[in-house]
C-alpha cells in the first residue's frame, strides 16, 4: 500500500514538474526573446549581444560550486522555491525600471546576473532531485517529460515573442515572465522531494565548505565517465559559443530576418527536441550512452557549418527562411541525442550525497570558457567575414569530440562493445 501510494505521488510529480518547467520556461523564453532583439535592433553589435550572453553565463560559472555545496547540505525544495521568487523579484524590479526611466544596457545586464544567479541554483537542485522525485523505473521518463515542457514552452514562446515584438511594450513582455515564475512557485511547492530518499540534508551534520567542494571532486575523479563528460563539456560549450554569438547576428544583422520570421526559427529548434523527447519517453533505456552522445555532438558540429551557406551562396528569402529551419529543427534533435543518454545514466550512477556537488561542477565545466568564447566570438563577428568564423569554430568543435571520445575512450566506458559481434579489440589502457 505504501509503495502504491509513493508511485501514484512520483506521477504526480511527473506531471507537477512538466506543468510547471512549461511555464517557467515560456515565460523565461518569451523575455529573452525580447530582450535579445532589443538589445540587437538598439546597437547593432554582436559585441554587446554577446555581453548579455556572458551576464547569463559568467555568474553561473563562479557561483555553481558553491551552488552544490548548498544543494547537498540544505533543503532542495526550499532552494527551488527562494530561486524562483528571487527571479519572480528581480523582473518585478526591471519591470520597475522600464516604467520610471525606460530600459538601459546597464539594467538589463543586471537583470540578466540576477537570473543566472538563481538559475544556477534551482537547476542544480532539481537536477540532484530527480532521483528523489521519481522512482528508477521512470528517470527517462521524467527527464524526457522534464525536456518535453521545455520544448512546448520553446516552440509557442519565440513565435508568440515575434508576433508580439513590435506591438506591444517591453512592459509585457515582462509581465509575462514574473507572472510565470509566480505560478510555477506555488506548483514546485507542492512537490516532495524526498520521496525515494531517506536524505535529510538540513539535519546532517555540514561539512566544512572548502572540503566538501575538495570531496566532491574527489568522487569525480573515481569515476571514469564523469571525467571524460567534464572534458567534453568544457570544450565543446566554448566551441558552441561561435554558434550562440553568430546565429542571432547572421540571422538578424546579415540576413535582416524579421522578428517573426526569427521567432519561428527559434521554435523549430524546441520542435526537434520535442520529437526527440517524445521518442525517448516511450523507448527503452539507451544501452551506449556515451557513443549515443558523440553521434550527436557530431551532428551539431555539421549543422553549426551548415548555417553560414546563405552567406555564401544566394538564395530567395523565403528559401532561406524554410532552410533554417530544418537546421534548427536538426539542432534540436541532436541536442536531445546528446544529453537525455548521458543525464540518465549520471543520474543512477552517482551517489545522492555527491549529485549537487557533481552537477554543479559539471556546470561550471560546461560554462567555464563559454564567457571567453562570447567575448572572443563577438570580436571575430564584427571583424571577420561571419561565414569563415562559422566554419572554423564548427571544424574545431568537431574535432574535440572526435578525439575526446576516440574509439578507445568509447570502449573503455562501455567495455561489452569490444566483445559485440566476435569483434576483437586491443587491451585499452586505463588512462585517457
């Protein structure tokens, strides 16, 4: 009976979770939609779209070890709820701002640092949380639910933020946000998130901050999967700034995309992930993480190049319009292929007194050199030919992958491929 009952509030939580990150999430799209195309359309600089890029991205780097910490020795719950009523605030104080003086560069990077900030830590904390949330059976499920809301919400918010964009003021744009983020505080509130654990993080005994952050990267290095996941992240997140910098200026700058048209680029890439979601929602458990991931890196890789061709060849706008987007409909699909294996079985390997500390490093690795790559990209962008600082970024993104998860590495971490089929293979050392 008990266990029925913990089953039917996992699917609670299933559905609680998915509600609430498609309204959180379309409020947040919808906002930065706007802000990006105001920012854009006032300046004219890749430079300074790429300032508010490194506002998202900077305080989350310097903030997410400490993030861990917190997230693995307090309350998950309580940290989910304060993050998102400080976002709830911190759009209620732009919001403040657009009516006394009008909006400037200087508050919009401060709001953007706000939001990073609480960003930071309620996505680790529901990251470390889904184990607690759902039982075994259902993590895929949960993660691809979790990523299906985020899709929807993607999809509906860049068009309606391209229909809107013009036609009414910033005002509701930021409206729309705060009042999306309150909804989702009173959903989050419901939830448990210690269901499926016996942890309770508030009366452990705490750590000192510096050793527990030194114990985390301790179990990090112990496991052989995590290691290799942080270089990638590391590497590939630098690479991929080049496509996060130049997307929006080839499109907007060079291409003179209009906002709608911009908008429903954008929603094609949630429309890939949303298919890709969908289908791991109702498959089985990916055997090969790993190879499953560099497949689709590697599909990134040839799509972020695909899109300097109109800035090569010409074609008619309304063909340039449908090309971008298949490729962000392909983008969205392989970022799906790249994290739901991976994010998976990182959620059943990991002990659930590290998973705040781990992920929050993993998110620091990730993010580490992608506030360089935007200030490095944005320079490239309005100096250099856009088409050529493209190419080579997606060559060399290409090439990290192809040689941090070289066929040695991939067999290391899933030794049974060596034996698949009768194909034999050399020892592979233990060493990367």
């Amino acid at each position: 009976m008990k266990n029925s009952l913990k089953v039917k509030k996992a699917t609670y939580h299933l559905w609680t979770l998915t509600v609430s990150k498609m309204i959180s999430t379309f409020g947040a799209q919808v906002y930065a939609f706007a802000i990006s195309f105001y920012i854009l359309q006032a300046t004219g600089s890749a430079a300074s779209f790429a300032a508010n890029l490194i506002c998202n991205i900077l305080p989350r780097t310097i903030a997410a070890p400490f993030a861990g910490y917190i997230v693995d020795n307090y309350s998950r719950k309580k940290i989910v709820i304060f993050s998102q009523i400080a976002s709830s605030l911190a759009i209620a104080g732009l919001l403040i701002v657009s009516f006394k003086t009008g909006l400037s560069l200087s508050a919009i990077y401060t709001t953007s640092c706000i939001l990073s900030l609480t960003s930071i830590f309620s996505g680790v904390a529901f990251s470390s949380s889904i184990t607690g949330l759902v039982d075994q059976d259902r993590i895929q499920k949960a993660m691809s639910l979790n990523q299906m809301s985020i899709s929807f919400a993607s999809i509906g918010s860049p068009a309606i933020g391209g229909l809107l964009y013009g036609t009414v003021s910033m005002s509701t744009f930021l409206f729309v946000y705060m009042a999306a983020s309150s909804i989702a505080v009173i959903l989050e509130s419901t939830m448990n998130f210690n269901l499926f654990t016996s942890k309770n993080t508030e009366d452990d005994e705490k750590e000192p901050i510096w050793e527990s952050m030194k114990s985390g990267i301790d179990y990090i290095k112990t496991q052989s999967l995590l290691m290799i996941v942080l270089w990638i992240a590391l590497l590939i997140n630098f690479f991929f700034g080049a496509y996060q910098v130049g997307y929006s200026f080839i499109l907007i700058e060079k291409l003179k995309m209009t906002s709608q048209q911009f908008g429903l680029t954008e929603g094609a890439f949630a429309a890939g992930m949303l298919l890709l979601s969908i289908y791991y929602t109702v498959r089985k458990e990916v055997r090969y993480p790993l190879l499953v991931s560099k497949w689709g890196i590697l599909g990134m890789g040839v799509i972020m190049m695909a899109i300097s061709m109109p800035l090569m060849l010409k074609f008619p706008h309304h063909i340039i319009f449908a090309y971008y987007m298949v490729l962000q409909l392909g983008l969205g699909a392989m970022d799906m292929t790249t994290n739901t294996p991976i994010m998976v079985i990182l959620q059943k390997q990991i002990d659930d007194r590290f998973k705040g500390r781990v992920f929050s490093i993993l998110e620091t690795m990730a993010m580490a050199l992608m506030p360089i790559g935007m200030v490095l990209f944005g320079f490239l962008y309005d100096v250099f030919p856009a088409q050529w600082t493209i190419i080579v970024s997606s060559l060399l993104f290409i090439g990290v992958i192809l040689v941090l998860a070289r066929p040695s590495v991939i067999r290391r971490i899933h030794p049974e491929l060596s034996s698949k089929k009768g194909v034999k293979v050399k020892k592979v050392p233990s060493s990367v």
